[in-house]
C-alpha cells in the first residue's frame, strides 16, 4: 500500500516511516523542506513530496491509498497557527484525499478531544481544533482511524498498550513509537475501519489488543 505521511519530520512521523518500511508498505514522505528528504529517505520512505498544509496540498495525494496525518503546529506556537496547521490544515488534505479516491485517512489526535470544554485551559484550543478536525474526517467518505494518544514519550517503545473508545483511566503516558505501531498496523486490521479510539502504554501487545477493541467494548 502506498501511503502518505502529513508531518513526516516530526518524532511520530519518522516513526512511522521507519515502521511502513517494516511491514512493506510504502511511503510518500511530505516536508516543507526539500533539505529533509535525504535523511527521511535513509529511514525508509520511497518517495519525498515538499507540500505545506498551509498551502496546495493536492499533489501530496496523487495515486496514494492512504493518508496518515501526523502533523501538528507544536507546542511553542500560538492559537493562529494551530488554526492553519491542527485544524485548516487537516481538512484541506481529507478533502484532498477524498477527491483523489485515497480511502484510508489515519488520524493522530489527542485524549481529551471530545471533553475539551473540561480540558486545561492552556490546552483547550488545540483541543478544540482537533475535535472539529476529527468530527470533519468522519463526516468525510474516506474509512477512518481516529488515534488518540494520551501523554507523549520520546521513551523506547514497548510493543503493548491499553485501548478503549474512551479510556475509565487515563493516567499515565504512550510512546510516540507506540502511537506510530498503532497507526501503521490500523492500516492492515480491518476492524480499526470507521473507529476512535483512546491508547496508553499497557501490557497487551498493540495487533492483539486493536483485534479485540470491537470485542473488549461490547463486553
């Protein structure tokens, strides 16, 4: 499967990168800087595009089968560009995709998307950028994933998580590489299709515990 990778140069997007490789998938590895293609193609990605989320993004999309968006405006930015990146960003390239016929859109979100108006205040824009983002995807023909990660490590992944569509505790923290297994293994589990939901680090390892979501929430 060929995929395209939004915010490919970013700690999850590199992850993923290198995990697509892995599981034979290809890559289309999207920068705003041609400068970043070389290393990214060291880590695995087939194919470099330079496209901005701020601007034309249509190329990106072109004959790929899946988009993964890992992209975000980063912490030290202000509400603006969370608007232009989190949020506008992330509907133009579903709206891109659609029209191209990709089928597949993995999205990267966060805990506490749908309780933003509860949510720290520091955080609550994103949040809430994120939630309108999300709520777009799945109004959107595409089959969805909605990943929502709580707290993000830089730590070594340990290949097991917890999941739920809403998680009763959400304590603790998950590993970006983590988070990049959980997306790139939605891709070949069918029923992560059209769903949302909620990880943290656990002790079920990620294939069997996105297989038994569908199980574990009915029970």
């Amino acid at each position: 499967m060929k995929v395209l990778i939004a915010g490919a140069n970013g700690a999850t997007g590199r992850h993923i990168i290198k995990k697509l490789k892995e599981n034979n998938h290809s890559s289309r590895a999207m920068v705003r800087d041609e400068s970043q293609g070389p290393e990214l193609r060291k880590l695995g990605a087939d194919e470099i595009i330079v496209a901005d989320l701020e601007g034309d993004v249509s190329m990106a999309v072109k004959d790929v089968e899946a988009v993964m968006f890992a992209a975000g405006s980063g912490s030290g930015t202000g509400k603006d560009k969370t608007d232009l990146v989190d949020l506008q960003g992330a509907i133009k390239l579903i709206d891109e995709a659609e029209k191209g016929n990709s089928g597949r859109f993995i999205m990267l979100s966060a805990v506490g998307v749908d309780e933003y108006e509860t949510g720290p205040e520091a955080m609550r824009h994103y949040l809430i950028a994120k939630s309108k983002a999300d709520a777009h995807l799945k109004q959107s023909d595409l089959t969805y994933t909605i990943v929502r990660p709580g707290r993000l490590t830089y730590d070594k992944g340990t290949g097991k998580i917890r999941i739920a569509e809403k998680l009763e505790n959400r304590e603790g923290s998950i590993s970006r590489e983590d988070v990049a297994e959980v997306m790139v293994l939605s891709l070949m589990i069918s029923n992560t299709g059209n769903r949302v939901f909620e990880i943290l680090s656990g002790d079920i390892p990620i294939n069997i515990a996105l297989k038994a979501i569908e199980e574990a929430e009915r029970g």
